[in-house]
C-alpha cells in the first residue's frame, strides 16, 4: 500500500447534503463535508447524520473516517464504490453506498 497522504492543519473542504430514500426502507438525510488533495481526489470524507451521539451517526461518522483512509493510501472513489453492496438495480444497499455515490457525483475541480 502507498504512503498515506497527510494534509495541512487547515485547508479548503466542500459541504453538501445527502438526501436518499429508497422504497425498500433505506433512508439518508445527512451533511458530508470532503477535502480534495493537491491532485484534485477528494482524499477526506466526513459525514454528520441523525441524532448526534446516536448508533447511527456514529457508524457513519466512523464509515467516513475509515473512507479517509483508503483515499488516502490510493484507492479511489470509484474502486470504493464497485467493492460496496449494491441492489439488483444498482442502487445503494448501505447508507455508506448512498454517501458514496454522493462522492463520485461531485464535480471534478
């Protein structure tokens, strides 16, 4: 695996709101802020949803951290999106996948 990147103490991050609802019950109303490296890749997720201190926004908040730091040791959005759990229509089957897709939405710089 490759150096991890590191970045400044302060540095540019864009927020959005994630909003999806499924009708097999899969819900997301959340805040995902990222921060993209010299290149361009975002390399820095976090992700603020739910009830603060709850199971959920913790296990999000924590998905967010872990996603960091495979972006950065090199994997991509794209190869973190093909690895998840994805319905036979190709939708989302996590609330990560959702957060995810949001990701691999955003503009290039």
């Amino acid at each position: 695996m490759s150096d991890r990147i590191r970045f400044p103490p302060r540095r540019a991050s864009t927020t959005v709101a994630v909003k999806y609802a499924d009708v097999e019950g899969l819900r997301l109303k959340a805040f995902l802020t990222y921060s993209r490296d010299n290149d361009g890749r975002i390399s820095e997720v976090f992700i603020t949803a739910g009830k603060p201190g709850s199971p959920a926004e913790a296990s999000l908040r924590d998905a967010g951290l872990l996603l960091s730091l495979l972006l950065q040791h090199g994997v991509t959005v794209g190869e973190v999106k093909a690895a998840l759990t994805r319905a036979a229509d190709d939708k989302p089957a996590s609330q990560i996948g959702v957060v995810v897709d949001a990701l691999v939405a955003e503009p290039a710089p």
